[in-house]
C-alpha cells in the first residue's frame, strides 16, 4: 500500500517538474525609470500577479493530491497520524469518498484553463484551510502531525500573490 503512495506521489511530482523555464536573457544595464517600466510589464504580461499562477496551480495541487492519495489509499493511517481518536467503518469510508472527491477535483483543474481554475481552486485552499485544520485544531484533539496541514497558509498568501 506503502509503495503505491510512493509511486502516485512520484508521478506526481514528475509531472510538476515538466514546469517550462523562463529563457535566461543578457542583463543589460537600463535606467532606473525604464527598470521599472519594463516590470510592470512584465507582470502586466503574467496576468499582473507576482507568482504565476500555473506554478501555483502545480503546486497546490501536488499538495492537496498527496492528501487526496493518503484519504483513498491509506484513510485509517491518516486518520491516526492526525487525530487522537480511533477510527471505524464510517471513518474508512467518508475518508475514501473525500479523498475521491479531492482527485476528481486535482483532476479537472488540469483539464481547464488556468485563468479559470486558479481561483476556484485558491478560494477552495481558503475554505478547506478553515473547515479543515483551523476547525479541528479549535475543536478536535489532534495529535502533532496535524500540524502540517497548516502549509495551507503558505499556500493562501502566495495565492493572493499571483492575482
């Protein structure tokens, strides 16, 4: 089961690599005035976001689908590492469907324009941030591990960055 999650999160993370990188230009010595002219360009160009908003998306999902694997392949060791509390039958089993939901979704914004998934996918960031580990951090007993989930914040401030 292990070696699986390795492999998913593997092609996942290959996948993220095939990211095309900026050509390298001359750096030329420009005034002062035309420096600035020529970044406001070129976020103009990006969409006017200071982060690109495709590297975002690969990220963010990459993020979120290693969640999404771990909920459908592995639900009990997720619920374990995260909560103090045992886990049953109805555990497994919203955790598969909710980890099922969270690739079908990873799996659509692939399928559509950026401009278009961005922010559907930061205003989901936001609302899984506080339904999620905000919510059980103020209401559940969770154990340390649960405190990776709070990388989500990273996430929400680099994503208003790339508006």
């Amino acid at each position: 089961m292990f070696r699986s999650i390795v492999v998913i999160a593997m092609l996942a993370a290959g996948d993220a690599a095939l990211i095309s990188k900026p050509m390298m230009t001359p750096k030329t010595e420009l005034p002062p005035r035309a420096l600035a002219l020529q970044e406001s360009n070129v976020l103009a160009l990006r969409g006017g976001g200071m982060i690109d908003q495709s590297m975002w998306m690969k990220a963010f999902s990459v993020f979120m689908g290693l969640y999404g694997v771990g909920f459908v392949a592995a639900p009990g060791m997720v619920i374990e590492q995260n909560f103090d509390t045992p886990y049953d039958k109805y555990h497994i089993f919203i955790s598969r469907m909710a980890g099922a939901f969270m690739l079908t979704v990873l799996y659509t914004w692939t399928k559509m324009d950026v401009s278009v998934a961005f922010p559907i996918a930061y205003v989901m960031g936001i609302i899984t941030a506080i339904l999620g580990p905000l919510n059980a951090e103020l209401t559940l007993e969770t154990k340390p591990a649960h405190k990776a989930a709070f990388l989500m914040i990273p996430f929400i401030i680099t994503g208003a960055m790339a508006f």
